[in-house]
C-alpha cells in the first residue's frame, strides 16, 4: 500500500530540484538579525554593506531583486524598515562588511574557506 502511495504521489526528480532551488531562492534572513547575530560590531554599516552587495549582484548580472528586499517589519516598538537578503545577498554582505569585529572576521574566514576561496 505504501509503494502504491509513493507511486502516485512523489514528484519527479527534476521537479523536486526546481522547488528545492526556488525555495533556496526565497529571501530568508532579515538585516536586524543578522546585525545582532553574525557582525553586532560598531563598525558595521548596513547600508554601505547592502549598497556594496547590490553593487556586486549587478556587476555579476544577477537579478537583484531576487536576492534583496527593502521590507518593513512591525514589533512592540512600532514599524521599522528592515532588509531582507538570499543566502547570496547574506553572505556578500557578511563578506564585504568591512566591520573590524573579532566575531565577523572569523565569519569571513569560514565563509571563504566554504566556498573554496
């Protein structure tokens, strides 16, 4: 009965691949935490840092609205202009920072170490 289920009801491999890559596609890391948890430094300036990004994404000829967003986002405090960023878009960030934190450095470090640079 399971196999039958399986048989009738599993996507294709190509399809399941497609939603995979849209889903990393989709914008998953707000600017806020990604100050207090990954670069929370005095140095760090997120709209230079997001302004550089953009910068690269559209010297590369990569879309950048698929990669960065301009958001607004509600707390106790009230609303508040945020930024949301791909995978990409983060870790472009992280890495063009600029910031002279201990913490972001290393994050630096691993992250070109990950993508083989």
């Amino acid at each position: 009965m399971l196999a039958k289920y399986y048989q009738y009801n599993h996507t294709e491999p190509a399809i399941e691949l497609l939603i995979s890559r849209m889903d990393e596609m989709i914008s998953s890391h707000f600017a806020s935490n990604l100050l207090n948890q990954l670069v929370n430094a005095e140095s760090f300036n997120m709209e230079n840092s997001v302004k550089k990004a953009i910068t690269i994404l559209r010297l590369i000829g990569v879309p950048v609205h698929e990669h960065i967003s301009g958001i607004y986002r509600s707390d106790f405090n009230g609303m508040r202009k945020d930024w949301q960023f791909s995978e990409l878009a983060c870790s472009l960030i992280i890495l063009t920072s600029g910031t002279t934190s201990d913490q972001a450095e290393q994050i630096q470090t691993e992250l070109l170490e990950f993508y083989g640079l």
